[in-house]
C-alpha cells in the first residue's frame, strides 16, 4: 500500500473496533467529540509525510520504495538522532503532545526485532520470522500501531501467580493448533483508541509458574474480545482561546482487556519463554525512553520559552532573579537535549539495530522528570495569579465587559489585553488546566518511574573503574 494519506488513516479506524467512552459504547471513534480530537491530533504523522518542510525527514527511500522513517531500522547513531528529530518535530506540531502513533509501536518492532534474533539463537527461529513478518506488514501499510505492556497488576508485592485473581496480568488460557487464547487486561494503553494494531509485551521478568504469562503478540483493534475502556480525563469541552493546546490536541489511554482473545500463531511473538519476558519488557524500555525524552523537548522549549515571553509582557525581564529564572529553564532544557544527543552518538549495535545509550538515556529521563515541577513552579511565578483569576473569553466578546478587558488587562508596552491574555492561557492550559495536569502525572510516572530510572541508570553506571580509580589514588 505504501504512504497514506491522514484520510486514508482516518478511514481505517472505522472497523467496528469496541471503544467505551463514559460507560457508552462509541459507534465511529473518527466522529465522537473527545475521540475524534485524539484523531486528528494523531493525523499529523501522515499530513507532515506529506509536506514539503518535513518529508526528508519524515519518508524513507530505498530503491522504489518509500514508508515512514519510524519504520526504519537505525544502523547509526545519525540514524538515531533523525528518529528523534522527527519524534520531537511532531510533538512541536501538536503543541507540546507527542504524536505516539508510530513511535511507541516502532519502539516494541525494534525491541523485538533484538530479541526475536536472540530467540532464534536459542532454538526458536520461528519467533523472529514472525515478528519480520509482521514489521513489513506495518511499514508497508503504514500503520498506526500502540504498544500494551502494563498490567493491571492487582497486589504489586506480589507475581502474578499469586495475586487474588489469575488475570491481574495478561496470560494464555487455552493453546490450539492455529494460536492461542489469552485473557486479562492492560492499562495506560497509550494511542490505542485510533491505531490499527497492538503490540502486546510482557511487563516483567516471570519465574517458572509464571509460563503463562511471559507472552507478547500483536492483534488488529478490531479483534474479537478486544474491549477499549477510555480514559475521561482532559475530556470537557474547550474553547481554543482559553484553551490553546488542549482543545486542538489530545491523547487517549485506556484499560484495554483481552476477553478471551483469539491470537493466530504467526502473530504470537513470545509464548512461555520465561528467560526472554524480562529482557523483551528491558529492551523495550531502552528505545522507549528515548522516544519519551526526545518528544519531551518541545515541552521544555515551550517552557522556557513561555517564561521569557510572559516575563516581558509582565514587564519583569530585566529584574536580577527573572533571569535567574529563565537560565534554570535554559540550562533544564539544553541538559535533556544534550543528553539524548550524546545518547544517540554513543549508542550501540545489537543485532544489527542501534539502541540508544542506555545510561544517558535513563539519566536523561531522570534528570527531565525530576525537574519538572519545579520548571512548572517557575513558569507560574512569572506568570503570577491570572493563570487562574483571568477574564473569559466572552468577557473579551461581549459589549458590557469588553472595554473594561481591555482598559485593565493590558501589561508592558506592546502587550495589550489580549495579546498578554493570549500567552496568560498558553502557560494557564500547559501547567494549570487538566492538560497541564496530565504533563505533570506524565513526567512523573510515563516510560517508568523514578526508580526505574534510577535503578537502570545504577546498573549501567561503571562503579567499577571508577572505584579502582579512587582506591589507586587513596594507595588503598
């Protein structure tokens, strides 16, 4: 099929898929007045594939043949330094939201790419040949695709196995000549609304009694038993000018459950090799938060950036603790882009796939996440209290309020009520709305936590050489 258009895209998700949407069951996702949002905002992808600005970027050439550069496989760290251009090339088109579409689900086909070949070293060719199958199937249809990896999990303290009921966690129930059965649910299921497929991946490393549950697949949206529950979050009705980002742009996650799914065997990836769950969920990760620090960058961008500009529509940018200010959001964000920079250049190759360097990655991630709130903090205090006091946007329509808006909302020389209003809603929606809620949760808890980060960061570090360093030095 090649390229598609974004109506082509559009079209696709019209399948019969299952969707609910506040307990309702949702007919045409591309229609739905939440749902189609995410749509269109999800659309960008294919329309800069299309645009002059983005094509070398975006499109690959090989031969006769073009598809989307998501879908190329990195040999280089260049090659990784374009993926992430491109990843952070969308997310400055959808105003701060990452696209996800193809990126999370090029993450998992490059994760599993790196294990299929491992696998097939073990004695399970057949593993790898399904997942090169598969990969050309998405390139060459140019498919969204969405990526489940996290359980429900019930009770965290304990494996899967032991949890008070067996489907805490995603798990074959029945095998048959031509696939297998599996049943249990996923949640934060990123983009899943409006992909075409799902790559599903364990989410941990499993003991033995734990068999069940190492399996990892990929499905069509529209498969039977597939049930989509949508988050309501950022779901209420906005007008693009108290709102400039959020109602434009919006990214749906679900509970996704397997109801008794059927799974033909060429599209199971994994099935009971324990030894290999923990690694595909690991190697996933390691392109993943690559992935989440380059479409982190925009964000930052727009932070600093917002600060500056409201700084100078305040009338407080020459002030000795503003610019104080405004170097921590510079330094905050040229560390993260430096970071995934040099992560990209120092990376390696494994089975003949560049993966990202992992300890710069992960410090990167730590260092974007652990920083976040207080770049928030800082945007808002330059900002000051009309984030949430401010006049509406039919105070500026109507003739009985509009001259007062106009008469007192203005700031510095060059910033009249509107235009000061204008950037007073872009920094409201990007860090004190439920949009900007939804950031703050992200940088928190998306692509792993905390000590996820800091855990992979410890186990890659090379204490060893360094302590020999210190011990020869102490004469020790």
């Amino acid at each position: 099929m090649g390229l598609r258009t974004a109506e082509q895209y559009k079209a696709s998700l019209r399948d019969g898929r299952v969707v609910f949407f506040r307990g309702e069951k949702v007919p045409d996702v591309t229609a739905h007045p939440v749902i189609g949002i995410a749509v269109e905002h999800a659309a960008i992808d294919y329309r800069m594939a299309e645009d002059a600005k983005y094509r070398e970027l975006a499109v690959i050439k090989e031969g006769g043949d073009e598809y989307s550069r998501y879908y190329h496989l990195p040999k280089n760290g260049d090659d990784l330094l374009k993926r992430s251009n491109l990843i952070a090339a969308s997310t400055r088109e959808g105003a701060t939201l990452v696209v996800l579409i193809k990126e999370i689900g090029t993450d998992a086909l490059l994760a599993l790419h790196i294990v299929g070949a491992k696998l097939a070293a073990a004695g399970h060719p057949e593993y790898s040949e399904r997942i090169q199958k598969f990969y050309r199937h998405c390139r060459d249809n140019d498919l969204a695709v969405a990526v489940a990896q996290t359980d429900v999990k019930g009770d965290r303290s304990i494996a899967p196995t032991l949890q008070e009921h067996p489907d805490y966690y995603v798990r074959v129930v029945e095998e048959r000549p031509d696939g297998i059965v599996v049943r249990g649910a996923k949640v934060h299921t990123s983009v899943s609304t409006n992909t075409n497929e799902v790559i599903v991946l364990p989410t941990r490393a499993m003991r033995a009694e734990d068999k069940a549950y190492a399996v990892a697949f990929a499905v069509p949206m529209n498969t039977p038993g597939l049930n989509m529950i949508a988050s309501p979050h950022g779901g209420s009705k906005k007008n693009a000018f108290e709102h400039p980002i959020s109602a434009r742009h919006k990214m749906m996650e679900t509970l996704t459950v397997f109801d008794d799914v059927f799974v033909p065997r060429e599209r199971v990836f994994l099935n009971g090799e324990i030894d290999f769950a923990g690694l595909l969920a690991l190697t996933f990760v390691r392109f993943h938060r690559f992935t989440a620090v380059s479409y982190k960058l925009p964000l930052l961008e727009l932070m600093a950036g917002a600060g500056f500009a409201i700084a100078e529509a305040n009338g407080i940018s020459r002030a000795g603790h503003v610019r104080d200010k405004l170097t921590h959001l510079a330094a905050y964000h040229s560390t993260v882009r430096g970071l995934i920079e040099h992560a990209a250049r120092t990376c390696t190759v494994e089975e003949g796939v560049a993966v990202p360097n992992t300890l710069l990655t992960n410090v990167a991630k730590y260092h974007f996440a652990h920083n976040y709130h207080q770049a928030v903090q800082i945007v808002q205090d330059l900002a000051g209290g009309l984030l949430v006091t401010a006049p509406a946007m039919e105070d500026l329509d109507s003739e009985a309020t509009r001259e007062y808006v106009l008469k007192y909302m203005g700031g510095a020389k060059g910033f009249d009520a509107e235009k000061r209003l204008r950037l007073l809603n872009l920094i409201s929606d990007l860090t004190s709305s439920d949009y900007g809620g939804y950031q703050e949760v992200l940088a928190v808890h998306a692509e792993g936590g905390f000590e996820a980060e800091k855990l992979q960061a410890y186990r890659e570090y090379d204490f060893k050489t360094v302590a020999a360093y210190a011990r020869k030095l102490a004469g020790v």
